[in-house]
C-alpha cells in the first residue's frame, strides 16, 4: 500500500511538471492580440529614421511577442517585463502612450536611451509594477509625482548623469513601503540631513540606498537608523558634513558603505572598521574626517578599503593580516605612520595597494605571496632599505610599480626587472605587462639595469635624482616601441645621444623626455644611410608627439636649433644651465605654441631674438644679454605668468608696453642696467602682480603712489636703485604682502607706520636711505605679527627706541601648538604648464638688535638698527645695537638667545658683565668691543669682585644710581664733540667707521669679516621649479 501511494505521488507529480513545460511552450506562442498591436503602437510612435532599431527591430504583426527581444509574459499571454534598455531610441512617450495600456507589466526598464522630452505622467496606470528603471533614459523636467502611487514598487531607479530638474523625496516614497532597492543618484534633492533621512524612515525594508550627486547635505540624522535591513548605502558626492554616525556599524547586515566625496568632520568611530559583514568602504576625500584603525576583526569580509585624502592615520594594526579576501587598499595623502605590517604579506588576494604621501617608514613588505597584484604605490613616504625584500619574480602579473620620493638605497635587484612575467614566460605576452616604473627621488645606485629594454610593453620610466651610473647609447631605446615617458635625469649617467646608420622611425615616439644632468654634450641626433651616403638629422627632431623636452644642467654647447621653434606639439622647453650661445638662424615663420621656455643659465648674448606670443613661463635670467627691451615687449607677454631677465646687462628704460600684460604674476627685471623711472602703469596694474623685482638697477625717480586696493603682492623688490621721495601711503592696501625691500635708495621722510597695517609682512628692508626722526608708531596699526627680519640700518633715525610694538612680534616667539614658518617658505606659487614658483632665499648678516623680550623670539631672522643716532637708555624690553650711543647692561634675559647665529653690540658704551650662557660665550670679541664698561668672556677683561653689602642707604642709592648712568661726565666731556659728529652728520659718520674698520683689520687679523662690515645685506636667489 504503502509503495502504491509512492507510486501515484510520483506519477501526479510527472504529470505537473509535463503540463506545466506544455502550458510554457504554449504561452510562447500564444501571445494575446490587444498586447501584440499596443507594443507595436508604442514601436511605432518613434522615428525609425533617428533611432536605432535596437530591440524593437523583429517586432512585427506575424510573430509571437511573447518571443520578442526585452518583452516577457506570463502564462496568460499577457506582458509582464519590457525591457528597452541601451536601445538608443530616440522620441517622446507622452501621457497617452500605448505603453500605459500594458495593465499586467510588472517590470519596466527604460534606462539609457534618449526620450530627451518631459517626464510623461501615465506611470500610475501601471500598477502592477514592482520594478522601475528610467535611469539616463533622457527625461526631462520634473519626476513625475504620480510614481508614488506605485505601491507595489520594489526597485526604483531614477538615476541620472545630468538632471536638470529638482525632487520633493518625501512627496515621492511617501506611499513605497515596499521599496527595497532605491536609485536616486545624480537627482537633486536639496535636502538637510533631518529631512531626508526622516523622509526615508518609513521604509524599513529597504536594502539598498544609493543617492550620490544628489545635494544632500548637513549631517547624517538618526532617522536613518531604522533602515536595519540596509545592505548598501552610497551616499558620496554630497556635501554631508558632521560626525560619521556610529549606528552605521550597527546594521547587521551591511556590506557597502560609500562616504566619499562629502566634508564629514571629527573623529570616525573605529567600530566601523570592525564591521564583520563589510566588503566595501569608501571614506575618501572628507578632508578633515579624522581617526585611526585600531583593529579589524578576525576573518572579516572586507575587499574595498579606500580612505585617501583624510586626515585618518597611526599606524596600520598587524590585524590587517585577517582582511584575507582583501583586493584592494587605497590609503593615499592620509596621515599614516610607522612600519607596514609584516602582516600585509598574508594578503594573497591582492590587486591593488596605494599608500602613497605617508609617513610609512621601515623596510618595503615582502609581497610575493599577493601574486594577483598588479599596481604597487608606496611612493612619498619614508621608506628606507633596499628592493630587494620581496621576490619580484613571483608577481607574475604586475603592471605598475611606483616607489618614487623615499629613501631606497642600494641597487635594484634583477628580479624587479626579470620577472618571468616580462621576459616572456606567459605564452609571450607577458612582456607587454609591465608598463609603469617610477623610482625617481630615492638613494639607489649601480649601473643602470639594462634588462629594461627588454620590456616592449613599458610606457613610463623615471628613474631621476638617484645615484645610477653608467653610460646608455640612444639606441638602446629602439625596443621600447611604447615608451612615452622618459625621465632620468640627476643620476651619474651619460647619454650617447650620437646614433649612426639608424632610422628615426625605429625610436619610441616621446610625448615627455627629461634627460637633464645627463652628461649630454649636443642635442641628440642621429646619422642614417641614404643611398651610401650619410645624413645627420636630429633624433629630437622627428618627435613629432613630443611636449614636454628637458636637457637642462648639461653640456651642451653651440646654438639653439630653429626647428625648436617650429615643433607643432611641444609645450615645455628646459634647456637652462647649459653652454648655449646663440639662436640659429634664420628665425622665420615661427609657429611655436610653447607654454614654458627656460633658458636661464647659459651665454646667450645680444638681443632677444625670441618672445612666443603663447608662454606661459619665459626665463632668460643669468645670461649675457646685452640690449635694450623691445619696446613691444609687453604684446608679446599676453599669455604670460611669468617673466624674468634678471642677471643681464639690459639697459635703457622699462617699456611701457610691459603694463599691457595683464596675466602677469611674476615679473622679474633685477640686477640689469635699466634707468629712468619705473612706469606708474606697473603699480597701478599690480592687481594681478604677485611678485614685482626691479631691484639692482639704475631706475630713478618715485614710488608712485598708485598700489589699488585689491593689490595681490606678495614681494616687492626695488633695493639698491636711486629712487627717492617717500614710501606711497596707498603700499598699505598690498595686504598679503609678505617681503618688501626698498634698501639702498633715497627715500627719505619718517618711518613709514603705515606699512603697519600689513598684517602678513615677514621682511622688511629700509636700509641705507635717508629715514630720519624718532621711531613711534602708537596708535591703531595692526602690528607684523608675522615679521622675521627687519631691517632699518644705515639711516637717519634718532631719539630714544620706543619699540615696544617688537613685543606683539608673533612669528618670532615660541608657539608650541603651530610648527615655526621658515624664511624658505617664502615662495609665491604660479599657475602653468608645469607648476613653479619665484622663492626669496634671503641671506642675511645679523648685526646689533638685542631686545630684552627677543629671549622668546624662537623665529627671530634678523634685527638691524646700526649705524643711526639712538640715545638713551637701553630699554628693559630691548637691549642696544652696534654703532650707536646706547648705554646701561646687558639684560640677563640674553642668556635665553641659544638660536643666534651672529650677535654684535660693539662700539656703545655698555657696562657690566656679559650675561653667562653657552651661546653668549660662542661669540666672538669683536662682537662686544668698544664697549668700555663691558667685561667677562669672550671678552679679555674680568669683572673684579662684587663689594661687600652694607645696609648703608646711601651706598645702596650709589650702586642703583650706577646701574642708570652710562659714563662718567668726564669721559662724555671728553668725546662730546665726537659724538655729535657721529650723531648728526651721516657721511662723516659712514667715513669713521670704514677707517675703524681698517684699523681693527690691522688688529686683529683673524677679526671675522661680516664683523668687520657694518650693516648687512639680503641677496635673493630663485629657485623655480
């Protein structure tokens, strides 16, 4: 019986599946009528001319449309799916569009096409539907609000590109309780944190939320904590800001979680690292997200981890080790630090690592066992040891390797550049792998690995600033048909850049080539056969994709070729430090789009026969140039940032048609032989100046009062002219003026307090003028807080030193929250081809200055007040200069200066002894002579004994009195005369001193000649990059 009832189990259940098999092949062709003519209606409606056929091409009134291409239907006949997607139709569907007559579908998929017309409003007819696509269908217009009237609805996706249009989210999923999967990327929302996330709230099944680009912003609200079946959340490209919340890391069944792109603040909970279901997280670019990774959790699921560009960093755990199905970490300019883990050597899963601009120190991993790792970035960090730690040969599929600006050393092993992979052990293709090599800016060495030609497939190769040696001949290139990106420059190599009998065809075809410092002694060039005999033609040349060519810091000699000028596709062009002398002629039908020109350093001479109407960037400083400016040498500069000539020997006047340049930023005419006055054009247009250096010249007249408000200089140098009248009262509209320095003219006037209100200066030259008067600027000036040299010697100043302003001298005292700016930051960054900036190195010789608050002054540069006619007592706050008339003691408080490099308080009438302290005592005693009163080291004369105390009220009156009085009355008596010469009469004053110069010379020879010389001096050099 009981086999029986077996037996007619199984035969009922043959009989159902064969009848259902049967009913499936009758429904496919079975197709009901109305269903068939409203497809080919809604076919129809399209302009077949426009559209491509696509899906809808076989549709016809013969054929089943149940067997139609993106059309399915149930058992009745009746169609429930259309899917049109990626058809590239092209029309409208208005309200009365068949397609809403289709009452059974259920699923609808309109995505990427091009209805590029307004949203129809006859989805609610179809309400049935529990999936809808229409994302990048090309809608137009509002999203109609009849879609929240699909309550059925389990997918909705209205994702966009580009939407013009804007959404009401609550109005939309109000009534989709039903939603599981929501698609709103790239639509506008416009929302604050508590409205969309309370919007979102009721829909608690909801498993997938994507909504990037949708302008969601403020922080992240608690409504959306009771979404606890989210699986995926994608969120980037908002302007979400605020805390991570924690609830995230409680949703039990979160696998993506995509913050990216947003400005989230504050510290991240380090419980979202530990989440043991997560397989994807993406914090990147939230600027100043902070935090750090204490641990991951044992076998987590993790396969996706990108945190680049936020401030989370420490060190990596040595748990890294458990993200064993990890794929792919990019921890790129974070604030990572410390070893990496010896840990990540069990990630076998690796694809792709990116730690690059850490601080990660130590040795490189071994990471043979991730022989799935294709690209390898550890660049910009601190990397020390050598390569040769991993197994380079078991990376059978590496593509990109970039360990630039660390500090490697020794050699590159030979399995780095034999890999099996690379030579040709996967069935031949395998040397097409590697494509990318960058090792520049380490301490590597040996001779160049020549197995690098090897790889036909290399497209980028830098190996600059290291200490590789040996000689390459050019035609070793010839294999690396793909190489495009070349850059060994600053090694110990040389280039034979001479080939013979060798066709230009058979090298790479270069978009960039670097090959400064490289030994090069001529351009390179190569020598073919023609019919037996010999051609020479240059390698350079023939480059026709070349844009970017650097040859600087070589040898080469001789002239410019003039197809240079000619090049079609060339940008950036480094010939600087070399031997050139000449342009070669003839210099017709110029064509040159070059951006960036640097010829600075050679020998050219004569005129200026090449100013390109397109750069960007023109550098002819430090040659021998030796002409006028072209008088329209300002149409020229149109395009122009930049602009030097300084260190030539240009004469005659400015031309006034430099003013018509109204892109420049850094304009550098110094140490020439212009004269005349300086056009009052340049100062009215230095809106856009950010850097102006005329200084070194023979310019004469004023400084036009003419600086506009809106003025953007950052330096201004017009030192050591003749150049008189009074410092402009409108200079103090240059509010981020950092360096201004107009020393050694013939300006004249009082101490110009106005300069005051520039809150950024941080050097200050007023050396050798005229100034004249007493020092005090009381009142409402802002004050330098950002002052590191100041520099007011060799003038006219007189009267007591009322400089208690020095006090509210910011950059120069300690700040133990804020690193100390340096004089080397002062750097004015361009916009160009290739990014560069003009850089004050100043030097400076310190020479008086001791103010008693100074102790504090951690990043004092330089004070100088020498040579004027000071008096007085030296001030509690501040301690006297050289070459004045000052007297009293030193302030103990000296003993606090460990950070002087040079100190000199010669030739006053200081009394007492030295303050005791190392760094005093360093001195030598040139710097504390002529001081008659002064005694202890480094000083020959010793203090004699302190006089026993006394409780006598008059002897004790007697020694503070002393402390006060600076000399005798007779010994003032007796140099009364002298003094006033020295006070009031500035060229006899400048004529003693160079005769005590002479006679302290004679004295002491070893005697230091900065020491010697009063005053100091400040040279800029540049450094561009």
């Amino acid at each position: 019986m009981r086999t029986f009832l077996v037996s007619w189990f199984l035969f009922n259940s043959y009989i159902a599946v064969f009848f259902s098999i049967s009913n499936l092949v009758l429904v496919s062709g079975q197709c009901q009528s109305d269903q068939r003519q409203l497809l080919l209606e809604f076919k129809s409606s399209f302009n077949t001319t426009f559209t491509s056929p696509g899906k809808m091409m076989k549709w016809n009134q013969t054929s089943d449309c149940c067997s139609w291409d993106g059309v399915s239907c149930d058992a009745g006949g009746h169609v429930i799916g259309l899917d049109l997607s990626n058809g590239i139709i092209l029309g409208a569907i208005d309200n009365s569009s068949s397609l809403f007559r289709l009452q059974h579908l259920q699923r609808l998929n309109l995505a990427f096409n091009l209805f590029i017309y307004a949203f129809p409003t006859g989805f609610e007819k179809l309400e049935n539907l529990s999936y809808l696509n229409l994302s990048n269908a090309g809608f137009t217009g509002q999203i109609p609000v009849e879609i929240s009237r699909l309550t059925s609805l389990v997918t909705l996706d209205l994702s966009v590109i580009l939407f013009q249009g804007s959404l009401e989210l609550e109005m939309l999923v109000q009534n989709l309780t039903r939603l599981r999967f929501l698609y709103l990327d790239g639509v506008n929302i416009s929302a604050t944190g508590n409205k969309w996330c309370r919007a979102l709230s009721p829909l608690t099944e909801l498993q997938v939320l994507s909504m990037s680009h949708c302008c969601l912003s403020g922080p992240m609200d608690s409504f959306l904590s009771k979404l606890r079946s989210l699986s995926v959340i994608r969120l980037d490209q908002n302007n979400l800001s605020g805390l991570v919340p924690p609830f995230l890391a409680e949703f039990p069944t979160l696998t993506s979680l995509h913050l990216n792109d947003n400005d989230l603040s504050g510290r991240l909970p380090e419980e979202i690292f530990q989440i043991p279901t997560l397989q994807a997280l993406d914090l990147s670019n939230n600027r100043v997200l902070e935090g750090s990774i204490k641990k991951f959790p044992l076998n987590a699921s993790l396969q996706t981890l990108r945190l680049t560009h936020t401030h989370i960093g420490g060190q990596i755990p040595e748990s890294i080790g458990n993200l064993g199905q990890l794929t792919s970490i990019e921890l790129a300019f974070c604030n990572f630090s410390g070893p990496i883990p010896k840990t990540v050597e069990k990630l076998s899963q690796l694809v792709y690592l990116n730690f690059l601009s850490n601080s990660f120190s130590g040795s490189i991993p071994n990471f043979s066992s991730s022989r799935n790792l294709t690209e390898l970035n550890l660049a910009g960090n601190k990397l020390n040891g050598t390569i040769h730690s991993t197994d380079w040969s078991g990376l059978l599929l590496l593509v990109s390797v970039d360990l630039q600006t660390n500090k490697l050393s020794g050699t590159i092993p030979p399995t780095l550049f034999g890999l099996p992979s690379l030579i040709g052990d996967l069935h031949g293709k395998a040397s097409l792998l590697l494509r990318y090599v960058d090792l520049r800016s380490n301490k590597l060495q040996g001779q160049f690995p020549v197995s690098l030609f090897e790889f036909h497939g290399l497209e980028y190769l830098s190996l600059s600033s290291n200490n590789f040696s040996g000689l390459i001949p050019m035609t070793a290139f010839q294999n690396l048909r793909n190489l495009s990106y070349l850059d060994l420059s600053y090694n110990r190599l040389s280039i034979d850049a001479t080939t013979t009998n060798i066709s230009s065809l058979s090298f790479p075809t270069f978009n960039i080539l670097m090959l400064g410092s490289c030994n090069l002694t001529e351009f390179p060039v190569y020598t073919e056969s023609v019919s037996f005999s010999y051609s020479t033609n240059s390698f350079l040349k023939n480059q026709t994709s070349l844009n970017y060519l650097d040859l600087s810091k070589n040898q080469i000699h001789g002239g410019i070729p003039n197809w240079i000028w000619k090049a079609k596709s060339l940008s950036y062009l480094n010939l600087s430090q070399n031997f050139l002398v000449e342009f070669e002629r003839p210099l017709k039908n110029i064509t040159s789009t070059l951006g960036f020109l640097d010829l600075h350093g050679n020998q050219l001479h004569g005129k200026i026969p090449i100013l390109l109407l397109h750069a960007i960037y023109l550098d002819y400083s430090n040659n021998n140039f030796n002409s006028v400016l072209p008088a329209h040498v300002g149409d020229f500069l149109q395009s122009a940032n930049f602009f030097s000539i300084s260190n030539n020997n240009f004469h005659g006047s400015i031309p006034r048609s430099i003013c018509n340049v109204s892109a420049l930023k850094v304009l550098d005419l110094s140490n020439n032989s212009l004269r005349g006055p300086i056009p009052q054009c340049l100062f009215q247009m230095n809106v856009s100046f950010g850097v102006l250096n005329l200084g070194r010249n023979n310019l004469s007249g004023i400084i036009s009062d003419t600086f506009s408000e809106s003025c953007q200089l950052k330096t201004l140098h017009l030192n050591q002219n003749r150049l008189e009248g009074k410092v402009p009262k409108s200079l103090a509209n240059c509010k981020i003026l950092e360096v201004l320095d107009i020393g050694n003219n013939l300006i004249n006037g009082s101490f110009p307090c106005h300069l005051m209100n520039i809150a950024m200066l941080r050097v200050l030259f007023l050396r050798s003028n005229n100034f004249s008067g007493h020092i005090d600027c009381s009142g409402d000036n802002i004050g330098w807080k950002m002052l590191q040299i100041f520099d007011i010697a060799s003038n006219n100043f007189s009267g007591k030193l009322h400089l208690t302003f020095l006090g509210t001298w910011d950059a120069m005292q300690p700040n133990p929250d804020k690193n100390q700016s340096e004089l080397k930051d002062l750097r004015f960054e361009g916009e160009a081809l290739d990014p560069f900036y003009y850089q004050d190195a100043i030097i400076v010789t310190i020479k008086g200055l001791i103010p008693e608050v100074i102790g504090t002054f951690k990043a004092l540069y330089g004070l100088n007040f020498s040579h004027n006619a000071f008096s007085g007592p030296i001030p509690l706050e501040y301690v006297d200069l050289s070459s004045n008339s000052l007297h009293g003691e030193i302030p103990s408080q000296l003993a606090n200066l460990n950070f002087l490099s040079f100190l000199n308080v010669s030739n006053n009438k200081l009394v007492g002894p030295i303050p005791t302290s190392t760094q005093l005592q360093s001195f030598s005693e040139a710097s504390f002579e002529n001081n008659a009163g002064l005694c202890g080291p480094p000083l020959k004369a010793t203090c004699g004994l302190p006089p026993a105390k006394t409780h006598n009220p008059s002897d004790a009156r007697s020694t503070i009195n002393w402390n006060y009085i600076s000399v005798e009355t007779g010994f003032c008596f007796g140099f009364g005369i002298s003094v006033t010469l020295l006070i009031f009469w500035k060229r006899w004053r400048k004529w003693y001193f160079e005769r005590m110069d002479r006679a302290l010379s004679g004295l002491f020879p070893c005697f230091p000649l900065e020491t010697r010389k009063h005053g100091r001096r400040a040279n800029r050099n540049q450094r561009r990059h």
